[in-house]
C-alpha cells in the first residue's frame, strides 16, 4: 500500500491495526521480521507472490465453504434455496454463485467457479 501497488490494505484496516497497537514498521533498534526467517529463505518477488497466492486460494476455499454452510442453513430452515438478495450477503453470494454457473455452462468460466464448486453446489 505504501508503494502504491495494489493491497488489501484498507485504511479502516490500517486504522483498526493501528489502534491495536500493531506497528507496521519496526522503530529502530527493533527486530525486523525478515530476522526471524529462516537462513536460505528465498524471499524474491515470485516465491512472495506464490506464498500470496496459496494463503489467498487457502482463505477463499474457506469464505466459500462458509458461505456453502450458511446457505444450507437458509435450506434446511426455509426448504428451497431461492435466497433473495435483498436478503443480505448471503443473497448476494447466491446470486454471484448462480451467475458464474451460468457463465461456465456457457463456455466462459470464471476461475472461482471450479468443478469441485460446482459439484459441492449441486449436492446442496
């Protein structure tokens, strides 16, 4: 964020750190995180960004199955899964999951909506 490339760094998030306590940059004298790296870590710019990439795929896997839960709860309390969307997230995570299915039986997949995401859907 600091150097102008894309983060998802917010400033409401950097304000909540911040009021937390959390220092974003060591003051000197101070030990720097690359100190607790082990010796050898290669820490250029392609391994940091398929670190990235595995906790990002990691942490999206996780939002989806979240979700996957909340929407057989809606299920199993109202019997049908038509969620409106004016129904908050959830409605919108339906709707948003709904669309890439369409797209990808069209020929035009997005890569969030993976064959194994497909399968977890239809056995909902």
């Amino acid at each position: 964020l600091m150097t102008g490339k894309s983060s998802g760094m917010t400033q409401e998030r950097i304000q909540i750190l911040t009021e937390a306590g959390f220092q974003f940059v060591p003051e000197k004298g101070e030990k720097s995180v690359y100190e607790d790296l082990p010796e050898g870590y290669d820490w250029n710019e392609e391994s940091r960004k398929n670190e990235l990439r595995g906790q990002r795929s990691d942490y999206a896997e996780a939002a989806f199955n979240s979700k996957l839960r909340e929407f057989i709860e809606w299920k199993k309390t109202h019997g049908h899964g038509i969620v409106p969307t004016s129904s908050g997230k959830l409605g919108t995570w339906v709707s948003e999951q709904r669309r890439m299915y369409k797209m990808k039986e069209m020929g035009r997949p997005f890569k969030n909506m993976t064959d194994e995401r497909v399968k977890k859907l239809e056995n909902v």
